[in-house]
C-alpha cells in the first residue's frame, strides 16, 4: 500500500544503528560521543561547584543543557551561532528540551549546590539531533555522578530513573521510527518523545508540517515511539556497564 | 477523591470565560482582543505587501508571528525584552508555535506575495496566553484576509480552515481544561494543544513539570483538549458573524 | 486669515477628549489607561523593594521610566524592539523624559529604598504619546504611592506635586494645543512641555521641524501649553478622586 | 544678593574664551577644533556620495551627526561605548540634536544625493559640548560645503543660514550663560538653545534639574541665550573669514 | 642544566604524535580531524558558490576560516560563545591568523567568484590549537580544490603551495618546540610561525610572557620551528597520497 | 637597483619626525599625543582604585589598554565602532597587543590593587597608530606612576623597564623602517615590532601580506626595527625629562 522505501532496507519500526562511546573526550567528567545512524552527537558533563541565581542557598543543584551544531555538519554550511552573535530560536527551543529533559530525572536536592552543564554539540546532522542528543546527554550525566559518588562528594546518586529520546513521524501516510534527514525534510508530522526508563512521558512534542493529524495517527506514533525507547534505555544500561 | 476546587467553581472540563472583541484598535487589518478570564492579549493582524527573503519571487505569501509580553502583564514586573536587548528563549518558542499554527491553515499561495504578521501582546497574563493567542490570531487573521478579499487583492481566501488552541493539565492527579496561573504553577503535566476547526491536531506539546506522565493520563487530556477546542471554535465562529 | 480646520471642529487651543481609567489591568500598583483622543497609552507603576546601583545603601528610592510601542500601534506596522534587539534613539529619549518629569516631583528620600518603574505602552498612536505617557504615569505612580502608605511602608507621601504634559506646535502659521498625527506630521514647530500641578515649567522641548521659529511664536506656543496643562492636572485630580 | 563667583571672574552673561581652528585634521572635508574654555570638540564633515535608504532615488542629500566622547575627557574615566557594545541614551539624544539642528539650515535637494557626516568627538569635557558640537559642526560643514562647490559638484550651496548653540541655566538663582562642568552639576535648570544666524530658534531643550522653573526664569535665560549665540556666529563668520 | 621533562620523554625539538584523518565527517567537500598529541581539531572545508560583498564583480574569490571550541574543550568548562552572543577576542585573532594563513597559498583569481570557508573546531585542547588549525586547514582545502577540479568547475588549481604552521617556546629558559597545554601555561615565550611548504615565512607571532626575548632565542625558536614545519609538510603530503 | 622613494625623501632606515607632546588634555593621570608624522594618537593613562575579577583580593593591579579610531582619521571616513555595536577584529588585536605589551615591563605587584588603563585613540592615521599606541601610552603610563608616587599611593615604581614599538615591511623588495600608509599599502611584507629599553623583544607579529619572506629578510627587518626602537627610546626619556 505504500512504496516507500527506508535506506538499508529499514523496517518502519526499527531505530538506525545505536552506538554510543563514552570517554571520547578527555577533560570532562562525562564524554559521549552518540550515533543514530549518520546523527553524531558528542555529549559532554561538565560539573561546577556553584549553582546559578536562583538555586544559590538552596541547598539544591542545577541541571542544564546547551546545544550547538558545528557549521558544516549539515549538507550545506550554515552560520557559526557565534559569529551571527546570537543562538536561533530553534537552538534555543532544542536546549531548554534537554535541560527540562535531564532534570525530569534528578533530583537537585540530593545533588548538592552544585551544576552539571550538558554540551550537546552536532558533529554530524542527519535527523534526529535533539532525541540523540537527550539519550546520549543521559550516559554522560550519569558518568559524572558516578564520579561524584566515587570521589565522596555525594553519598547518594541525584539520579531517580533513566531518560531518553526518538522521534517519530509520518511521511507519504506511513508511521515511522527515528527519521533521518530525508525522512524528516519529506514527513506531514514530526513528533518528538522523552520517556523515562519507567516507561512514562517527559515531553511529547508534535507538529503538522503539511496537514493535519488525527488523534489515531497520534496513536501510531506514540506506540512506535515507546517501542524505539525501550530499546534505547536498554542500549544506555548496556553502555553504562561497558 | 480529591479536595481541589477551581475558582468561581469551574468544572474541571470547563473553558474559562471567553471573550472576543474585534476591531479593539483602529489602524490593523485585523485587530482582537481575546480573554480567556484574566488573561487578556491584543492580536493585531497587519498585511505587508512583501515577503521575506526565502519566498521572494515564489508567488507565494508568508504568515509569521511574533509574541511579547507588557513588563507589568504579571504578577510581578518582569524585565522589559527590548531593554534586556533580547527575546528570551520562551518568547521566541511560543512565536514559533503561534507562526506554525497559523500556517497549518493557510494556503500561501492563494495569499499571493504578501506578508501577514501577527503580533501578539499580552496586556494581563494569568495562565495560557499562548493558546489565547493563537485562539485571537486566527479571527484577526481572519479579519484582515477578509479586507483583502473585499479590495479585491486575492479573489479567493487563502484561508483553509480554523485553528484554536488550549492549555490542559494534570494537577494533584486530576486532569483539567485551560489552566490559570496558579494551576499552571501547581500543575504536574502541561500540555498544550492546536487543532484545526475539523478536528485534527497541529501541535502537541506536553511537558511533565513534576512526574512524567503516562500513556492513560495523556489520552485524558487530549480528550479534554478537543473538547475545549471544539467550543473555541464555535466561538471563533460567533465572533466572525458579529 | 487660514483654512486650516482641526478634526471634530476642535479649537486651536482645546484638548482632544482626555479620558483616564484607573485599575486596568489588575497586577501591578498602579494601572492606568489614558486617551488623549485616539491616543491609548496603557501606564502602570510597579514598585519593587530595591533600588539601582548607584542608589544602593543611600537609603533613597528611585522613580524610572520604560516606554514602548505595540508594532501596529501605528498606522503602518514598525518593527518590534526587542525582536531587533535594541531600543531606538526616540524610544531612549522619551523614556528618558518621562523618567525625569516623574522624578521632579518626587522626593527619593520619602520614598525609601524602593524603585518605582512605570512602563508606558503605546496601544494606540495618533500623536502627543509621551505627553500622555506622562500625564497618565502621573496618576499611576500616585496610585502605587497610595497603595505604600495604606500598607505602611511609607508614612509620609513622597511626593511634592503633580506633573502633567501636552505638546503643542505650529502647523501651517497656526499654534496649536495637542497636536494629532496628521497635525505633528505637517508642523513647523513641535514643542512638548511638562509642568508641575504649580504652574512651573519641568521640561520644554521645542523643536523646528520646518522654519525655525520666532520669540514671539515660542511665547504663543507656552501660553497655550500652560493652559493646557492646568485642565489636565484638574482631570488628573478628577480620576483620582472617583 | 547671590555670593556666588564663576572661574576667571567671568560675568553672568560672558561666554568662555572661544576658539575655532579650521583643518585640525587633515583627511576629512572639513575638520573643526572648537573649544568652549576647557571643552574641545573635534567637529570632522565627511561627504560620501550615497545617501541612506529613505533618500535613495529622491534626488536629495542628507546631513547626519554622531557623537562620541574620548573615555578619558571626563573627571572620571568612563566606559567606552565601543567596548561596550553600545550608544549610551545620553549619546543618542546628543547625535540626534546635532543632526536636526544641521539639517534645519540646509536644504538637502541643492545638496544632491550626497550624505554629510558630522562627526563630533570630545577630546575634553568641560560642560556644553553639545553645544560647541553644533556650533563647530557648521563651520565643518560649511568648509565641506565650500570644497563642493569649488569642484563643482554642486552649482549652489545647500546651506541656508548659519546655526549655533549655547547653555544657559540657573545656578543658584542666578541664570548664567555657558555653563562649565561645575555649574552644570549645580545648576537648578539647564537649557540648550539652537539658534539660526536670522536669530530664530531651531531647538530648545530645558530640564529642571532641581526646582521647576518660572515663566520669568523662562524668559531670563532665552535672552541670555539670544546674546550668547549672536556672538557665536560672528565668531564663525570670522573663523570661515580667515 | 636543566631538569624539565617533556610528557613522553619527548626531545626538545620534536613533535608530538601527528595524525591526520581526511573524510572525517561526510557533508564537506574537505573534512579533516588533525591531532597534535592530545588536541584534536575537526577542520572542515565547505565551498559556496557566491563571494562577499568586496569580491562581487571582480571575478575572484575568497577563502576564510572561522575558529570555535566545544565548551568543554578544555581543563575547565568555558562559556559557549554562541550563547554569550560574541566571540572573544582571542577567537578572532586565531580565525583572522588561520584566513590569512590559507590566503598566502591561494591565488584568488584562479578560484573564480567562489568561497572556502575553513571552519577549525577544536573537539579537545592541549595546545597548539591554532597551529593544528592551520595546518589541518590545508589538507581540507586541498581536498575541496581536488573536488572542483574533478567537478571541472576550475581547471587548474588555485593552490600555489602548502602551507603549515607549529608553535615554539621557551620553558625554563630551553627552546622547545610544539608545546602542549602544561608547558604553554609555564612558558616565557610563546611563537606561533606559520611557512610555505618552499620554507619561506607567512606569519611569526612572538609574545614575551614572561621575561623579554633576546635575538638569540628568537634565532633558536625560528630554527626549531623550521625543523617542525618541514616535517609537518610531508605528513601533508602523505596524508593527500593516502 | 630600486626606483622607490619615501615622502620628505627619507631614508630607507629612517623614522618619520616623532613628537611627543605631554599633559595634551588635562583630566587624565597621563595624557599624551604621539605623531609619528602625519599619525597623531592621543594616549591616555586613567589610574583606578580597583581591578578587575580576576585579580580581586590577589593583591596585584592590572594594567589594559583600549584602541580606537576616530571615525574620520582615515583617508574615507570607517563606521563608528560605538554605533555598529561591536568593536572590530582589528581593532580588539590590536587593543591585546597594546595591552601584552605594557603588561611586560610592569611588576604588577607593586602596582597595588589598581588598574591603569591605556586609552589610545587614534586622532589622524597615515600608518603604525598601533606602534605610536604603544610607544606613547609608555609616556603616559609613566606620568601616572609618578602622580602614584608624588601621592604616596606607591612607594616604589612598578614599571620595570621602557617599551616602544615600531613598524617594518618589505616594500617593492626594499626592506623599510616606519611605513606610512601609502607604504603599507604596497607592502609584500609587514612586521610589528616591541621591544624594551633594554633591546628584548616583547612581541613580533610579521604578517606576509603580499609574497612569503625568506629567513634572511627577516633578519633585515628585525635589524631596522632594533635601530628604530633604541631612537624611540631615547625620545621616551627625553620627553619625560623635559
């Protein structure tokens, strides 16, 4: 019913090849360099013993994001951010999801008056950035409180669940896992989901770039994107144990 | 099963008082001010008679919005945007999803090179100004497509369907319909939902503030959203006839 | 011995219909919306418990000015400020003049150490916006005062008079009390004066748009806006009173 | 009745020793130093052949003025705007009179579609350098209007009548004409006026500083200011005589 | 007479491990991770079909670079500087060395009315990340010339000669050459040199951190880094075989 | 065997007439203008009792340098660097190189917790204003101390050593001392040079502009600079002695 055809012969519910090596970097206290398919993402955690304004005297930390793509990692070139002197509304909106994202599973009291930053940085784009980023933004922060706990500086981990990311959407009338680039550039809906390892909903992000969507296509996607997660909390736990 | 109580004894699945009043200033194509209760934004709608870059020699048109906020629209005065020197990344997310809103019912070709902004400010906030605005914008967009229309600048209206918009929320576990301020502060689940006048979604955005959420307590709350659309639109509608 | 004819039949020397509405909008201290004919200037006064830098540890307060405009509160749209990421020179200038005019009937030291903002938002453009801005920030900063001294902050009001604005010029050989667009747009000469509730000049600005302007011009011009000015401090103690 | 005493004996109503060399600088079309006792203003014109977009194609010039002061002209050291990454309020306001006054005696369609820049910088500041910028901006111009004219670019000169600008205020209860720095911080009213060589007035610009002032205080201070300018443009003539 | 160790027991005048890795990332038409040891630059090298405005029309074209670190690069976090909305000085210093570096090899006419930008983002810093830049640059380049040459959009290359760059110093009073972060950090002289691959000299950048410099250790650090470029030259070479 | 002649018929090795004019203006703790022929800079030296973050509390003063140029010092008038909002590329290196180089010959120690700041702004340019910069900000830099020691604010100077700089190039194959801009212009290759009185070297910045150079032009050009500094420094000494 549909000729659709996904590169490598993709079934629509699966995810592109996974891989996520940590410690790719040497300096930060978590170095991830996270791949979904052509998607290259390395995700630093870098730990700060202050917190900003509004947590100071708190007793409570901080969990943030920032995200960047470096100029060439799309098809064709686009501005350096801090070139052009300021970062794109959709820097902005894809930073504040994975902080918002990150902290869903923390808890800032048990971490302490201190701040973990999570640089998301595109090495390479091809769809995707923003759920990879999240899910390997997740192994790193974990690295970095393992090595709090390791050095003494917490006695217990901030951490309450795992959390990651995929999207998902429809192109030409079919649901589909993981879009790549073209995928993505081609879908009538996009729909970006975080869950947590308990299985339930950070964020749900839907949008109609071309028409409208039904509540039983919403359906179809969210079911798929459950399914994409699960697999991805499972990959997380195997890498963390590596 | 639980002690909440909305005010003025609103029903969990009820609208807030909505108003709509058209031509509220006089030099805009399209001019509204919509109240959801307390909240309060001026939705002008003003047509330009060119087009940004990327459609210039399209033959196509462009509908695009932009969103502030009055220093003193909240409970405390916030910094004034244009002094700070810059939209936050909240403005800038919620212009974003108004702009797509209003483009998910527009046919930009049979609104020819032109331009339709869309400027939202929020006069008196208390809860859910983006979906007020989106809600307002469409009858000023509505408004000005109409003068076009009787200058016999377009022969045929670009506009293909309603679109409205609602806030929906989980607070102390009970699912609830356009939320005020001080349920949006309480609130655990934040969603907010576009749909066309026909039923369909054009944006999803749900955000856990504290627990994620789970697959039963989302579908209660996209249920609650379209019934709440459902109503906005036949308000929208009323508006258009006065 | 000139043709020229004011809308509405108003005489050279008449106010347009001013109107002052108190409490507006509902959050901040003072909220006041005044009209001077299609002008709409929306002034609200927010009082925080803290003062500038070059204030701190005085035990002075301070009184300061915002000014803005809504894009289509004009007759073709302008650009948002704070989308372009900063404030234009007239934008600064008037703020400037508000903040001062206010200040010259305060004293900061009856205040305490406490600011006063008040935010001047331009609904509706049809000319004499700063003047009204004054003129209504007047009212609103006396509203915030009122409230102070019902709860005790302050024991003695801080302020020593009231200030009142109104713009006056020559258009077309004629001087003229409160210029309209289309009148500020073909005048000679603009001149806005502010004074105080006592009769004493506070601020006059007067500038040649067209011919450079004569003594005797200039006394016409200052009569006219001394007579002015003492109907709008009566109105002012009108809306304060009911 | 007023025990106070100006430096160098200098009557109330006396200028500062004012000089004007012509050619400071060798690059620009015309280069001015004029110095206002302490104050020394570096007035450049510089003419480029192209005019900004709202004269394009008009057939008419533009005249436009910008203002800067050395970080270390001051008692005290102040930031540099250019590091700072912005035009104080203050330097706008400036810029702009200087423009508005230049442009008020030339007539841009005799100056053809050409810009003349007016670049006052102050080396050192020892109050009114506003006003010596507008008094040595016209001799630059003029000098710059001159080169045209003898390279036959322009067939007519653009300039109408001569311009210039003095301080006038109340110290003490005393108006005083050319106020310096230490009287401009003690001054109760302070008043720029910009005056034609005809003897009309282009700008006047009177802020109580301390005391709201009096019609009578009023009148005081344009006559002193009338007196004052007369001398300034026999001091350009002479200067443009030499 | 002198107890300094380099890491790795490395002679004073030898570099650290070079690697060169073309095809690094897949969108630009050069791609290159170049690594000095610990620091590790991805040099990408994108062409655009259009030349800025001071080229337009002159059938040149141009080449540039800009320069950028991931946050956490280094030891310690430092700010985005997208994020902070502008580049630091120092990171316009290194991406105006790096364009004028690439420069001094490309003859412009031969480019036609095109643009390479060179874009160095340093993945992970231990010093000498301006002189990896450059020298990783150059492979980057060659390999977008080698691609419109194989395009047939130029038929001969614009490349006149190689070009590379290394940094020498002096530590505790020795000349060493290609410092890492650690001997950067104790150095009383720092030199960046930037050759030809014929030997001749581009740029010498010496700075005294500590102590001045006599001509005898600038002849000493000149000589070291002739050596290092030579070698730096043929792995080019190499690396563009392989 | 070379057909080149400089303006004034001066020698190949010969400086420009250098004048250096003490206490140009009268509020800062240094003030001097520097000419190096027909480039005059105004170098101000401004003594504040505070410094900044990152020497808080260490005990140490610091000493910056700011660079600007008038916007009409040049042959055709540059934008005003406080207008467009941002200092240049150009100019933040050459404010660095200013600053490095009066940092090497201060013992910051015994400066105290204070900071010098070194305004040099560029009244007239025809070539080398960042060496006159250098150069006279010395002279400035020492009248400050002496203020700081004739105060008693200091018991012993921090200034260690003089420090001057000059400009070299390779004109047309002919090696240059102190190029005016005609001869920047035209130059193949330009080098920086500062050094101490003592004849170190504190910074070298040769920059190939036109052909690489060879190591044994460079050789020629350090030669003239040395010859071109030692009479610098003897101008310093003689300046500050008079």
């Amino acid at each position: 019913m549909n000729d659709f055809t996904r590169s490598d012969a993709r079934a629509f519910d699966a995810l592109r090849q996974v891989t996520i090596t940590r410690n790719y970097t040497v300096h930060a206290e978590g170095s991830v360099l996270i791949e979904f398919g052509g998607t290259k993402v390395l995700c630093t955690a870098s730990v700060e013993e202050k917190v900003p304004g509004h947590k100071r005297g708190s007793g409570e930390g901080w969990v943030t994001a920032e995200y960047g793509m470096l100029p060439r990692a799309t098809h064709t070139r686009s501005d350096r951010e801090a070139a052009r002197g300021k970062q794109s509304g959709r820097t902005q909106e894809i930073q504040r999801l994975i902080g918002r994202s990150m902290r869903s599973v923390f808890d800032l009291k048990k971490l302490g008056e201190r701040t973990i930053y999570l640089d998301c940085d595109v090495l390479q784009a091809d769809g995707g950035t923003r759920t990879a980023s999240i899910t390997g933004a997740f192994v790193a922060a974990q690295d970095a409180v393992n090595r709090l706990l390791a050095e003494g500086k917490i006695s217990e981990t901030p951490i309450l669940d795992q959390v990651a990311a995929i999207s998902v959407g429809i192109v030409k009338g079919l649901p589909l896992l993981d879009l790549e680039y073209i995928e993505d550039s081609a879908c009538d809906t996009d729909m970006n989901v975080v869950m947590t390892g308990a299985g339930n909903f950070v964020e749900v992000q839907g949008t109609a770039e071309g028409a409208a969507f039904s509540r039983i296509e919403m359906d179809a996607l969210l079911q798929l994107a459950e399914k994409g997660i699960r697999e991805l909390v499972v990959m997380q736990q195997q890498s963390l144990k590596s």
